[in-house]
C-alpha cells in the first residue's frame, strides 16, 4: 500500500466525485482509488477472531474515513445519482467497495434507503460490511422519522431471512446510541422479546453485544426484559443472560441469579 499524503488523497477524492453524474464511471474510478491504496502485503494465516470470508482489499481506515467524510459533505443534487453509485459499489461484493455504497446510500432519497438495505442485508454475511449499512447508509433515515424506523426494524426482526434479522440488531445498536432513544425503551424491548430463539451464527454475537449496550445505559429495564425472557423460556435465553450479567450492577445481578 502506497504512504498516503492527505492533500493528494484528498485530491483524487475529489477527482472521483465529480464523476457522480455518471455513476458508472465513478464507481469505476472509485473502485481504482481503492484498489491503489490496497494493502497487498502477505499476512499470517493465525487469526484470533472470526474466519474471514469476505473480499477485503485492506484499505487503511484513514483512507476510508476520509472518503466517507468528502461523501457526507459533497455537494450534488441528483439523488438518483448517489442511489445508482450505491448500487453499483454494493455490488462489487468487496468490504471497502460496500462501506462506502453504505456512505453513498445516506446521501439518496430516504424513501428509498431501508428498501436497498434489506436487499442488500439478504445475501451479506460480512458483519462488518453489516455494520456499516446500519450506523452510516441508515443514519440519515433514522434520524428523519424515528417512529418509522421503529417499525422497520420490528418488521426485519420478524424475517425469516436471517441476515435480514442480523441488520435490524445493528440497526438497533445504532439506534441505542442517540440521545434521543430513551423515548424508544419499552418499544426497544418489545420488539427484543423472544430474540433468543431468532437468532443464528455471528447475528447471536451482535444480539449479546446490543444487550450489553442496553444493560449500561438502563440497567432496571433491562433486568425486567431479562426476568421475562426468562420465566417465558424461550431457546437461548439462558446464554444470553449469561453474556449481559457482567454489564449488570451487582444489585441487577442477584436479582437475576435468584431465578436462574
């Protein structure tokens, strides 16, 4: 991977942004920016966290933070232009071309936005290509109706279309860190209620890492939602009381043992 100077990064940015009226030729010669500042260099088989299975170029993130940041302040006003760029880096089926389709997303109509997501959620089994479509590609839509994206969320999480259900848990990781979610508790748990049972392969990780955000920011809430899963017996539940005890306070926790 070449040094990166920042003023000619941010040149060749640019560069390709003025492309976006042809989205094929910016996704192009956004896919070569990418390409260039790919990390080429052999690696050790040893890995201590998931096996890897998607295509990743191993863009640095200051390249790609930097990209998405020019993304988000872009001047241009066709939004079907940012839909089709989208589209089209998505497709590329590679982590950093999908992180910024994710930016691109944020940018089109809002109307349009959860429909690409669940689209695009079905076939991706990249957590971290996941994990960005929620915090940055639904950003925007989030924030604009948050009653909306309640119900969204309620209907992915009822999919039987599992990276579907994967996508909502982000969504609602998401969602947790706004100042705003507070109002969002009860129906938060609600919709959280059997998730237990919902969940298969990395999405349980994500539902144990969205409960352990819960436990800190509402300890008392989340001890009741824990009780009733519990006394309702659901698959798995078990488990993930065990994974969000420790982000308990100690009061919360006895409570919990009593029943366990």
């Amino acid at each position: 991977m070449p040094a990166v100077n920042p003023e000619n990064l941010r040149r060749r940015i640019e560069s390709v942004l003025m492309l976006l009226g042809e989205p094929g030729r910016f996704a192009r010669a956004c896919n070569e920016m990418l390409e260039f500042y790919a990390d080429r260099t052999k690696r050790s088989n040893v890995t201590t966290g998931p096996v890897e299975t998607a295509r990743v170029l191993r863009v640095s993130r200051p390249v790609l933070r930097m990209l998405c940041n020019e993304i988000q302040h872009f001047e241009h006003e066709e939004k079907q232009d940012w839909l089709e760029a989208a589209e089209i880096m998505w497709n590329t089926g590679v982590r950093e071309g999908r992180i910024v389709a994710a930016c691109l997303l944020n940018r089109a109509s809002q109307e349009n936005v959860p429909i690409y997501a669940e689209a695009w959620a079905e076939a991706c089994e990249d957590v971290v290509a996941l994990e960005r479509l929620a915090a940055d590609g639904l950003s925007v839509w989030r924030e604009q109706d948050p009653d909306l994206s309640f119900q969204v969320i309620k209907r992915w999480i009822d999919d039987q279309r599992l990276q579907v259900r994967h996508l909502a848990l982000l969504l609602l990781a998401s969602v947790a860190r706004d100042s705003t979610f507070d109002k969002y508790l009860p129906e938060t748990f609600q919709i959280l209620h059997g998730i237990s049972a919902k969940v298969r392969g990395e999405s349980v990780q994500s539902l144990y890492g969205l409960m352990r955000l819960l436990a800190k920011k509402s300890p008392a809430e989340t001890t009741n939602f824990l009780l009733d899963e519990i006394k309702a017996g659901h698959p798995g539940v078990k488990r993930l009381v065990r994974n969000t005890m420790g982000s308990l306070p100690d009061n919360h926790r006895e409570a919990i043992d009593r029943v366990l």
